[in-house]
C-alpha cells in the first residue's frame, strides 16, 4: 500500500470511525466514511486566526479569508463559487481567534472537483489591487452591520477589548475601522504566504468517500506543495484579572444591556468541562437558575445567553443580559453574581448536576447529525486542542465533572474581582 | 418512513416517521395546523401565546415542576409558531422517550393555563418585542410584514403588539388552545432512535385524552394588492448602516407555478453567484449580502429582496434594487441562467434530505402547507420539467415591480428622503421613528 494510503491514526466512537493521515508536507487529513446520504463535506482548516495579527493589522485574517474567493490564475474570479454551485454543492468560510475555515458540501460525484479547487488556491490565489479594494469595502459594511450597528456586537468588542491587557484575544477578529482601511497589498501576501501552507492545515472530510480515492485525489493535488517554515508563536500570558473593571457605553436603546466576563481556561483544560457544566446548570433551559431569576420569575431580562469559550488559550467567558425597560442593569448583575457565589457555596443539587449532563449529552449527539457538522467537530477539535479526537474526549470528561469540580470553577474562575462589565445604556 | 392516513376522532395519530439508529437520540415534534392568520385582528399574538403558555405547567404539576420534569431526561420542550401551523417537541435521549412522550401528552390534554402564568408570557412577549425594537433588522422584518399585508390576517404579528397582547384573556386563551390542539389538526413528525409500533403505541396512550376537533380551515381570502412603490424609512440616529427590505405579496405553496417561480427567484437572488450578489456586493461592494427569495405559505407567499449597504450608498442601493428587479420581472433570465439555477437546485437535492429529521422536515411541511404526501418523492422530476419558457411565465406572471413595499432603517435627513422619492416609480415616502408598529 502507498504511504499516503495508510492512516496514522483511527479512532472508532459508537458507529464513528475517524482516520488520521499526513502528507510528506505536513499536510493533515481526517477522514469519516459515512455512506448514508451521497454526500461530502469537505473542510479546510488553517491553524491562522486573529490571534496571530500583529498590533495596527487587525482584521487580516478576516479580510484574507475574503479575498481566498477571488481566483487565480486558473479559475478567475467567480469561478470557485460557480463550479460549485454548479455542482449543487454550498460553501463559505469563517475566521475566529485561533483559526480560519473553508467548507464545501458537494454531492459525492464533485469530490476530486473540490479537493483540486481548493489546492490551487491555497498556493495560488491572486491578489490584485481591484479585488482587494472592492472586497475591503465588503468587510467594513460587515463590520458596519455586525459591531457598529449592531448593540451586542458592540458592546461584546468593548468587554473582550477592556478584559484582556495583553493577549491579543482582546482584539476583534473583524479589525478595527482604521485597521482594516489601512492594510496594504504588501501586508496581505505576507500573511498569505506566511501561514497559508499544507503544514499549517487540516483537512476535515466526512461523508459518502472512501479512503482510496481520497486520498489518492488529495495526494494528487497537494503532494507537491513544500511546507513552509512557520513562524513560532510567543506565548503570551494574560495577567491575572485582580479588580473588577466597568465600562459604560451610551447606545440608541430602549432598554440597558449588560455583558459581563471572566478569564476562562483553555479548551483543552480539565477545568473547562467542569464550566460547560456549570453554565448548562445555570444558563440552559427553562429550568435552569438563571432562567428563572432573570425571565421568568425575575421578570429582569428579555432575553440574555452566555458563552464557554473553547479556545487554544484562555479566553473569556461571557454572560450578556438584555433588560426590560426600565429595568437597571445592576439588578441582572446582582443576580449574576449570586448564583454564582451560591454555587461557589453550596454547589448544585444532584438533580441539576444529572439534568445538566443529560441536556450536553444530547447536544453531542444533536451535532453529529449531518457531515458538515461531523467534519466541523474533528476540524474544530484539531486545531484547536491538537487532536480531533478530542471531541469524544470532552464528552466523556463532561460525563466526569463532580459537584467538587463545579465548585472550584465558580470559586477560582466566576470571582467577582475578576469580572469585566460592559453596559450598555439608553443614550 | 412510516406514514399512517391523517388521524380522525379515534383512527391512528397522523404521523411521518425516520428512524435513524446512528445515536440514542430522538426528536419529536408535534405540529398543529394552525398560525397567527387565525388570531381575532384585536388579539394578535394569541397563538404564540396559547402555545408558550401550554408548558407553562399542567393540573398535574405545576409549573417549575414541569420543566424539572422534562429537563432530567436530557430533553427540551420546545415551542414555535409558524405562520400555518404551531409545533411543541424537541430532542430526547430515547432511554427517555416514553416519560417524554408522556410529559408531552399531559401538556396537551391537561395543560393548566394558569391566569398568572399567562400573564408572565403576556409580559416577556412584550419585553421580546421591546428588545426586537432596537435590533435594526428585526424592526424592519415587522415593518415589512406589517406593510406588506395591512389589516390582512396574514400581515398578523406572531407576536402581536402591546395593546393586542394587554387585551388577551385566560378564557381566550383556553378558548384558543381548545380549538388549536386537537387530533384532527395534529401531524407527528419523528426521527431518530424509534421505531413506529412503539413510538404509535406511546403517543395513543400519551395523547389519549385529546379531543377529536374540528380542523381549522385555511379559508383566507387574496392579500391586497399594493399600488404604486412604497418606501418606509425608520430613523434612527447615527446609524452607519441601511438595512433594506423590499418585495410584494406572492403566490401560494400549492400554486402551480411556485416551483417555477423558484427556480428563477434563485437564480435571481439565491445564491453567491446569482445577479443581485453579482451586482451589488462582488461588483460594487455596497453590501455584505445581497439576496431575493421567495417564501412560501399555504396560499400566499412573499417575495423579498435584501441589502445592507453603508447609508452613503443607500439610495443608490434601492435604485440597484428596483432597476434589477424591474429588468428581471420583464425578461426573466436567460437560458443559461435558468438552467443553471435548476441543476444547481437539483444536484443540492441530496442535502435537503441528508439527515433523518429533515426528511421529517419536508413530510410534515408538504402536508401542513397542504401539497400531496410524495411532494418531496416527485420533487425531481417536476423540477426537471422548469425549462426557462415556463420560469419566464411565472415570472411574468407572479412578479410585480410596480407594487413594491421597502422598508429601510437608517439615519434620514431631508435629502434622503427627497433622493429616495425621486427614485422611478415611487409614489409614497413615509419617514417613522425607529419604533414597534
């Protein structure tokens, strides 16, 4: 059997079954067979995010990942979206902190199409000046819509911004307006051809293939490509948060919002499963405490979410609540912080502890359902904690999180000195 | 797939059925055909709020007994309203689904309707509608829908309006979901880890207390025509953005031209690649998305256009809108471009029924919009038959560029709202605040 044909690695879960292979170059494939439907989703994940922009960049990434679907040489611009729409299949991407992602679901006859549409513009995407001005313009009326118009989209850029003094995590992933205007050509194939390499991506393809032709088309296709000599990332440690910081932004609201955070593990941390449990107790469901104290006997909020960050590093967690009107935003933090500092004190019930863990194991199997949710997981999970196998892993440490490990989260984590909060009030 | 005939006073539950044994999961979801097109104008909202008020406890058990109840099983209970039809279910872990089914039923045929929990939905449907206010997009989703229909049953709000909502009553309520949740109107649609002898035998007993009703009949007459192009502009201050709606009332799901309308709808406004993409962001980059689409309900469906561009290219942004839209209703698209739209449409096919709950999805729909039961079996091949003569017909036919409604949320001085005037074919400017109808 040819090397390129022979997994590294497989991994079974349940009817899952998952294979590892590597490329010469470095280049990572994932592979789940399922034949159930005719179809492929096919991934490709770049181990680059906002995470790794420089100071007066921000926005980089975000714009790059734009400018991946404006051609080549040997597919001009329109042709990615129209060969695959052709081929009745879908496609978009996303860029987040630690990562940028392309998908295609096609049905399975486009498969080779894809895989060779996709190699040739992770070597070869042109970047004119047109394209890169017209699709400039595309990503500040994004910003526009999501973050300046947008009073939650705001106020989330503000707390991440005010909670993180030094990791660049408290950048916003979109870029700052002048940023963004002021990115250069030169900037761009940098960035382009610093981090767009096999070495630094996954492919994440789950769906009606089996492993032969694969890899036979991927091999094909990006055997060729050399590495690249990947710039090593500084680590870089986000002091521990000692004092509570507040800010207060004036929005054309009827009612205040409140968004709160506090420096939160890594996902690969063991801490973390005990946080995601913790939160599904307090913020999942109409049962749960939140629910009731701001909604529904409260009669606080409209509405509010909160957010477990899974990110390579430690991020922030995030807790937002849209008031009533007339309602003033210290009242949903008073509440906030109760329930945590009750949890901190007397822990969950055994019944919530169950419930909590019976919802999350039914949201994990909820998201295996379809191929693109499949290969997003594996992707996901192996750049960001390293090992696609690591979407099992956290299930099963779910399974695993005491009343104890509950407890120390909301105590070493959920401290009220270490909270930022953002409101946004009436202007 | 199971299906059994749809369910009379005591014959079987009418009920569509995919196993899928990947994962011990299943999810069930009770339809009931129904919708805010019933609700009395003066009582907008009462569907929504009959149905969330319905898990708001039973005479078995209260409230916050309830939820405890259904949660411990890993399951949701959740309720939606859509415009021809409610739905209450979710998820389950299957070691669960019997106690689930059976918290279902008690719901259903002893639910509580409790005065003071009636009037805590009352007050977070109104809070919902107060927060959707300051969301630029959601004020102009009920702008549109409100303009688009007028006084009309199908321009009703799903969630009504404060005074609508103040006015509703417990006994309407009772009254409501008397009329509402009954087998007759029911249609069961589950997929996952069940099979159809257990999953029939656990909703007769569940629902066996249910009365057999009378089906609510769909019997509403056209929705107005517009006259004229009418623009509604919501200020708000400081506003860097101008999100836009634009389209018309349109036909019917059952309508025998709604798939060919489709078809050209797609490919005028449905995909990356399609015209309206083309022209206003890949060419002109004035907005992040650019798109038309058509949706479809029992007997009146809605065509509708989106941007949202910086206000410096707002007006010129509608203007793109009206001049694409106006080309497009008189010649439809070229052969190729239809073409291409219908193949694409076809080849997805296999996405639309990936999974088992979506095949659930597009049974259940066909039967509650009132199409025959193999809808989604024969789909391919009337597709197949949309050639661009007949995408053109429905086109011609359907479309309306004169009797548009648009409504746009930005910061309006005088010389926008005269630029917008100015616009062809504009025959009335109305500038509001940027508040709820």
């Amino acid at each position: 059997m040819k090397t390129h044909l022979r997994p590294i690695e497989t991994l079974r879960h349940g009817p899952l079954r998952v294979d590892r292979y590597r490329l010469d170059n470095g280049l990572t494939v994932l592979h789940q067979p399922e034949h159930r439907a005719p179809v492929v989703s096919y991934q490709t994940w770049f181990r680059v995010g906002s995470r790794h922009e420089q100071p007066g960049k921000t926005g980089i990434a975000h714009l790059f990942e734009h400018l991946m679907f404006k051609g080549t040489a040997q597919h001009p611009e329109g042709e990615f979206d129209r060969i695959i729409e052709g081929l009745g299949g879908r496609n978009n991407a996303a860029t987040w902190l630690d990562w940028t992602y392309y998908y295609e679901e096609v049905p399975q006859s486009g498969l080779e199409t894809i895989i060779a549409l996709e190699a040739d513009r992770m070597a070869n995407t042109l970047l004119g000046p047109d394209q890169i001005e017209t699709e400039r313009e595309v990503v500040m009326n994004e910003r526009r819509e999501r973050v300046d118009d947008d009073p939650t989209g705001r106020l989330a850029e503000i707390l991440w911004d005010t909670a993180f003094e030094a990791h660049p995590y408290g950048r916003p992933t979109i870029g700052w307006m002048d940023d963004i205007a002021g990115l250069t050509a030169d900037d761009i194939h940098r960035f382009y051809r610093t981090w767009y390499a096999p070495n630094n991506a996954v492919l994440a393809v789950a769906g009606d293939v089996d492993a032969e032709r694969l890899m036979s088309a991927v091999h094909a296709a990006y055997g060729h490509m050399p590495a690249a000599e990947l710039p090593p990332l500084a680590p870089v440690a986000e002091p521990r948060q000692t004092g509570q910081r507040r800010v207060e932004q004036a929005l054309p609201l009827s009612a205040e919002r409140l968004l709160m955070g506090w420096h939160a593990p890594a996902a690969s941390d063991p801490q973390a499963a005990a946080l995601e449990v913790l939160n599904e107790a307090l913020f999942e469901g109409d049962s749960s405490r939140l629910q009731r104290a701001l909604v529904t006997d409260g009669e606080l909020a409209a509405g509010f979410y909160a957010f477990v960050p899974a990110f390579r590093e430690p991020g922030l967690y995030e807790v937002s609540v849209d008031l009533r009107e007339g309602v003033g935003s210290d009242a949903a933090e008073e509440v906030v912080l109760d329930a945590f500092a009750a949890v901190a004190r007397d822990g969950l019930r055994p019944a919530e502890l169950a419930k909590a863990k019976h919802r999350l194991e039914t949201r994990f199997y909820r998201q295996l359902q379809s191929a693109q949710q499949r290969a997003a997981g594996f992707g996901y999970w192996e750049v960001t904690a390293d090992h696609f196998g690591q979407l099992f892993t956290a299930a099963e440490q779910l399974e695993k999180v005491s009343e104890d490990d509950v407890v120390a989260v909301a105590r070493d984590i959920l401290r009220p000195e270490g909270r930022t909060v953002v409101r946004g009030v009436p202007a | 797939m199971s299906k059994a005939p749809a369910g009379g006073p005591t014959g079987p539950i009418a009920t569509v059925l995919v196993p899928d044994r990947a994962f011990p999961v299943a999810h069930v979801n009770l339809f009931f055909a129904g919708g805010p097109p019933f609700d009395p104008a003066h009582l907008q909202g009462l569907t929504t709020l009959t149905n969330r008020a319905l898990i708001r406890g039973t005479r078995r058990r209260g409230r916050v007994e309830l939820e405890e109840a259904v949660e411990i099983l890993g399951a949701e209970m959740i309720t939606a309203t859509r415009n021809h039809a409610v739905s209450l279910g979710g998820p389950v872990l299957t070691r669960h689904l019997d106690a689930y089914l059976t918290l279902l039923g008690e719901v259903l045929v002893e639910p509580a309707l409790a005065a003071d929990e009636i009037e805590k939905v009352k007050r977070e449907m109104r809070a919902e509608l107060e927060a959707a206010a300051d969301e630029d997009g959601a004020l102009a989703r009920i702008w549109f829908a409100r303009a688009l229909f007028g006084d009309h049953p199908f321009g009703h709000g799903a969630s009504g309006t404060a005074a609508s909502l103040e006015r509703i009553t417990a006994a309407d309520v009772a009254a409501h979901a008397q009329r509402l949740y009954c087998r007759r109107n029911l249609v069961v649609g589950a997929s996952g880890d069940l099979d159809a002898a257990g999953l029939g035998a656990a909703l007769d007993r569940a629902l066996a207390g249910m009365p057999a009703g009378e089906p609510l009949l769909w019997d509403f007459p056209a929705p107005p025509r517009a006259s004229g192009r009418r623009v509604i502009l919501l200020d708000r201050p400081d506003r860097a953005q101008a999100p836009i709606l634009s389209g018309h009332p349109c036909l019917g799901a059952v309508d025998p031209e709604a798939l060919a309308l489709h078809v050209a709808i797609s490919g005028f406004g449905g995909n990356f690649t399609s015209r309206l993409m083309q022209k206003v962001r890949v060419e002109r980059g004035w907005s992040y998305g650019a798109s038309a689409r058509l949706s479809l309900e029992r007997s009146a469906g809605t065509f509708m256009m989106t941007a949202s561009p910086a206000r410096a290219n707002a007006v010129d942004t509608v203007a793109l809108l009206f001049d694409e839209f106006e080309r497009f209703a008189a010649d439809g698209l070229t052969d190729d471009e239809t073409d291409f739209a219908r193949d694409s449409l076809a080849r997805g096919f296999p996405f639309s029924v990936e999974t088992a709950s979506l095949q659930v999805a597009h049974r259940v729909r066909a039967r509650l919009l009132g199409r025959p039961d193999d809808y989604i079996d024969t789909w391919l091949d009337r597709l197949a038959a949309v050639d661009n003569a007949r995408a053109r017909a429905a086109v011609q036919a359907q479309l309306r560029p004169a009797e548009l409604v648009t409504v746009m949320v930005c910061s309006v001085d005088a010389a926008l709202e005269k630029a917008i005037g100015a616009l062809p074919g504009v025959t009335d400017v109305e500038v509001r605040p940027a508040q709820l109808p």
